[in-house]
C-alpha cells in the first residue's frame, strides 16, 4: 500500500472517528459551513433614529486625525520603493512583530496569498489548514486558482484550533503519486470561530511539529492586533513559531486599505515579485501607509472598548434567559458576538429584518433604534463592534435586543 493509499485510509478512518465521537458536532459544522452572504436589510428612506451598524469592523471609516495625516504624508513611488511613508510603515511594523521584514499590500486576501504563493513555489503543492479558515472558505481558492496549490483542510475546534496530531498523519511523503505539503496555515483570530483568541501554547506546538517537519507556518493575523490585546501578549511572542503572517490595517484599526506581510528579508523579496504580478504594486502609497501610522499610534490600544462593547451586547442576551436567542459570553474573546437562534421560533434572515426595524410599540420605551447585522450561519448572526460604534449606541443597540427578546418570547409564550 502506497502513502497516497494510506492517506485516504487515514483520512476516512479520521473522518468515520469523528463522526462516531459526536454526530451532532459534525452537523454543526456542516451548518457552519453553508454560510452566506446577503445584503443588509433596508432601512427605511425617512428614519431619522439612531442607526447601529455592527455588521463588520471592515466598515470603520477614518478618523480627522487619520485625514490629516494621509494628507500631509510624504510621498514616492513604492513599485520603485521610493516612498518614504510606505517604507517607514514596513519598517515599524516589522518591529512591532519582531520579524526582520514587512511588505505594504492592498488587501488581506493578496497577502494570505503571496505567503501561500511564496511559501509553495511549485505548482502540485498542498497546504494545510483549518477547514473554517477564511483562506479556505472566503478568499475564491486563490491558491488553487492561480498557484496550482491544493488546500487540505482539517477540521476546526470551536476555540479555531485544530487536532495537532492529524500533522504528522496528513503531511505527505516524497511520493510521484501525491502532492508534496509545502506549508502549514493557522488563524488568529479565528474569524469564523467567533473571534477567538489561538492559545499560544497551541501555536507553539504547530510551530514545534512544522519545524521537525521542515514545512513553514502563516498565520493570518488578519486581526493580530486583537489577539494582542485580548491575550495581553506581545505580537513577536503570538509570531514566535511562524514564518511569515498577513496583518490587516483596515479591520477594526480604520483604515481605508491596505494589510503588512511580515517575514525573512528573503521571503519578502519573493512577496514583492508576487505582490507585482498580482497587480498589487501602487505608486504613491504613502497616502495609504500613512493611515495605517496613525493606527498604529493611535486605535490599537482602543480595541478594548470594541472587546468590552461586544462582551455587554453578549452578557445582555445572557441574561435574558431567552430559549430562542442565546449568546454565551464566554465565547466573546475579542469584538466578535455570535448570537443563535432557534429557528423553529425565528430565522437569522427574520432576526435580522426586525432589528432594522422600528415598530410603534418600542418608540416609546426605547426610542428609534434600527441594528444593521448580516446573517451568519443557517441559525446564527455575527454582531461586531467597532471604533465607529460608540458606548451609547452599544447602550441602544441592547436596549434594542432586550425589546426585541421579550417579543420573540412572548410570541412562542415564553414571555
């Protein structure tokens, strides 16, 4: 029996233990994985209330400070690495995660794929990650598109780890029949696993086996700056087992665009190839670099208000006590609440419509208060907090979620 053939031996095995040790769980996953986007629920063309949009940290806009410092920022022309604010952005945020290099890039997706890209040379190549990653499930199999690269995905935890020893089982052999593992990819946080915190113990035992195997681990830090913050850690000690990472500027720090890749002086030479035949090479980009400056300066220690903010939204739902919508604190690590429905009482595409909403009834208690969400799961929404929310709209925005509890209670008789 050839390697190729005991991997897929391995793997049904894998897969027959799993669902032997919870059939339900396997369910939720699939429900997780059949998500969706949709467009927010109108609101109505004459509200004139207080709108709450917690949809994403993506939607944060700049700050007058951020403007000014866009504006007045010192300018080149970065594709001939003549642009001194673009340059000074690589080099602090090279330091602030203790790596030898940084490459400015206009998105996080280009960044998570440059690493893949750069990490996995030749086309054939297989990476390993979870399989509710957001390289896996939101970024278009870019690996797969344009590198010939193949995801193999292995099943995510609730906390956004993954079993450790399924490593050694899944890496491959020098084999003609197989692909070869060419790269390890983990998160943190853990997007869709509601924002959570990766232990770093954890990632330092990815880092431990990945290194005895000689294969390289990413980390799409999308939100790194998060992590740092919940953990109390340093960003270098969360990046200690990676080789490289891809850090977002414009989730929950404000700014218009743009992510960092950090790595080797060596490996960001190939990002910088990459980055050009991605169509990610800009000219004075310094007006971009400059936002994400001032971000460093000035909204990452404020992400604890996004973190408090979106523990009271949970800890309020908590303490409804409601049997139809649930949300455990516990689970909030960061600025990212999953609320769950029951959907034989109500849908998250229903949750969502009436949030935006405002009935005649609740005008008096509660004033004119409209949430913007987007459904999250087959019974679940995403609420996330953000700069651009302030604590009273938070204040609202749950005075909007107790009202709206007690109706859906009341509606199934559980008022």
């Amino acid at each position: 029996m050839n390697r190729c053939t005991r991997m897929a031996s391995s793997s049904y095995c894998i897969l027959r233990r799993n669902i032997s040790y919870s059939v339900m769980n396997r369910v939720i996953l699939m429900q997780q994985l059949r998500r969706w986007y949709h467009p927010p629920p109108a609101i109505a063309a004459d509200f004139q209330g207080l709108l709450v949009d917690l949809r994403s940290d993506t939607i944060t806009k700049p700050t007058v400070g951020m403007k000014k410092a866009m504006m007045d920022a010192l300018l080149g022309d970065d594709v001939y690495r003549e642009d001194p604010t673009v340059k000074e952005l690589e080099r602090r945020m090279a330091s602030y995660t203790g790596k030898d290099a940084a490459l400015f890039v206009p998105s996080g997706t280009m960044g998570n794929l440059i690493a893949v890209l750069g990490h996995c040379e030749n086309r054939g190549c297989e990476v390993l990650l979870g399989d509710q990653a957001h390289i896996f499930l939101y970024e278009q199999a870019g690996m797969a598109q344009l590198g010939g690269v193949q995801p193999h995905i292995i099943p995510n935890h609730p906390d956004g780890t993954f079993d450790v020893n399924e490593i050694p089982a899944r890496v491959r052999d020098e084999d003609v029949h197989c692909p070869r593992t060419a790269l390890i990819c983990i998160e943190n946080t853990h997007n869709v696993c509601g924002g959570k915190v990766i232990p770093i113990s954890w990632i330092d035992e990815v880092g431990s086996i990945s290194k005895a195997m000689g294969i390289p681990l990413h980390m799409d830090g999308a939100r790194l700056m998060n992590a740092v913050i919940a953990s109390g850690e340093s960003a270098p000690r969360i990046l200690q087992a990676c080789e490289t990472a891809s850090i977002c500027l414009s989730k929950g720090l404000g700014t218009p665009v743009g992510s960092v890749i950090v790595g080797s002086e060596e490996f960001m030479y190939k990002a910088l190839r990459l980055r050009k035949v991605l169509g990610g090479g800009m000219r004075q980009a310094g007006m971009l670099a400059a936002a994400g400056l001032y971000a460093m300066d000035n909204m990452i220690e404020r992400l604890e208000d996004d973190h408090r903010h979106a523990q009271q939204l949970a800890q309020a739902i908590h303490d409804m006590g409601s049997w139809s919508v649930k949300c455990n604190p516990a689970d909030v690590h960061t600025n990212i609440a999953i609320v769950h429905l029951s959907t034989d009482v109500i849908s998250p595409e229903q949750f969502c419509k009436r949030l935006s909403v405002v009935s005649e009834g609740e005008t008096e208690e509660i004033g004119e208060v409209a949430i913007k969400v987007l459904p999250w799961t087959t019974d679940s929404v995403r609420f996330v907090t953000h700069f651009d929310v302030n604590s009273e709209s938070i204040e609202a925005a749950v005075a909007k979620l107790k009202y709206i509890i007690r109706e859906i209670d009341r509606s199934v008789g559980l008022g």
